[in-house]
C-alpha cells in the first residue's frame, strides 16, 4: 500500500495546513513535521482520509478512494479526534479498543490482551499517567487488530513528553511487521530522531523500515 499526499492545503491560504507532499508506503515508517496546535491533527485526518483537502489530491495505490483509505490506515491519538480520555483507564480503552475491532471486549479479554502485550501491570492505570512510549506502543498495537489495517497514522506523540525515539522505535518496528506507518511530530523531536538515526548509520547499524523526515509543515 502506498498513500501520496500531493500538494494538499486546509484552510483559507492554507492557515489550517499550509501547502504539503509527502508519501508513507508498506514497510516504512515516515515522520512529518507540523507545528502548532492544529496543524498535526488536520495533516493526520486528511493522511487517514478523514477530511478532505481544500487544495490538492492524496491518493492511495495511486487511486482518488477516501473510504478505502479511511479504512485501510488507522488514526491514532489525535488530539480532540481520537484520543482516550485522560481519565480513563487502560483497561477501559483496551475493552474499547477490542469492540471496534470486532472482538470480545469484556474485562477478562483486556486483561488477556494485557498479559500478551507484556502490560499487565499498567491495567488500572489513567490514560494520562501512561508513560508516553507505552502510551503509543498500546494504542498502535490495538488499532492494528482491525482487520483491514494496513497502514497507521500517529498524530503529535511528542505532545505527552518522554523520549521520541521510544515511539519512533514502535513506529520502526510496526513498519518492519509490513505497516505503512506515518507520525506526525514537531521539529525538536524531528531533530532527535535525525540525530540518532546518523549515529546509528556511523555505526554500521542500518535502521531497517524507516525512512528520513518527508515534510515540514510550519
């Protein structure tokens, strides 16, 4: 699956998004830059297929399809969009989570998914006290339970504090399992990545399903 952002704007003079190119495809994981409060979640719905663009054109395998896409790539934690309520606990959005899936959502079968995913212990925890890398590292692994999922849109993950290349690694590591994969995050977290990424390269260490910044969008 590739997804290909041409040219695409929101708002009037592209105030909401100014003017944006960028394509995230199987088996990489893209970050884009946006700043402001707006701007990561209008990129992250129209990436999704969520929203519509004002100017400009995203295609998917190279087809104009809004509802394939929609249903293709996940939306995760955007804020006011999608993301869980600070309050909520992670059992609660794990049994959430299962029942859009289409799977058994009850306490018991969170529990289970909890055991699976090594988090048993983070179960009557509040969303807002989930350590950010863990914040993103569940709310990924629950979206790609849908079954048509093939691709992920993670919105402003730098937003909870912690270490950007913790969620960076999960992104790496979901576009190494066949995921299309784009995050979308502010220019210091850009920064950090990029550096940690040449690092890796003077060491020897190619970073496999990843791909250097896309876009920025200021």
């Amino acid at each position: 699956m590739r997804v290909e952002l041409s040219a695409v704007t929101k708002g009037k003079r592209g105030s909401a998004l100014p003017q944006t190119t960028l394509a995230y495809e199987t088996g990489t994981a893209v970050l884009a830059r946006a700043e402001t409060a707006q701007r990561p979640s209008v990129l992250g719905l129209i990436a999704s297929g969520r929203m519509r663009p004002d100017t400009g054109i995203v295609r998917i395998d190279g087809d104009v399809d809004p509802a394939a896409l929609r249903d293709r790539v996940a939306l995760v934690d955007a804020p006011v969009v999608n993301d869980p309520a600070p309050d909520v606990t992670v059992t609660g959005v794990v049994m959430e989570e299962l029942m859009f899936a289409g799977l058994p959502g009850s306490r018991r079968d969170a529990a289970l998914t909890l055991r699976q995913l090594d988090l048993t212990d983070q179960g009557r925890t509040s969303m807002a006290d989930l350590e950010p890398g863990v914040r993103i590292r569940l709310l990924t692994e629950l979206a790609i339970l849908r079954d048509d999922v093939e691709g992920l849109v993670i919105v402003a993950p730098d937003r909870h504090g912690g270490d950007p290349l913790d969620w960076w690694r999960t992104a790496r590591d979901l576009a190494a399992r066949g995921f299309a994969v784009l995050v979308i995050a502010g220019d210091a977290s850009a920064a950090a990545i990029g550096a940690e990424g040449m690092l890796a390269r003077l060491d020897g260490d190619p970073q496999p399903g990843s791909t250097p910044t896309e876009e920025a969008t200021r």
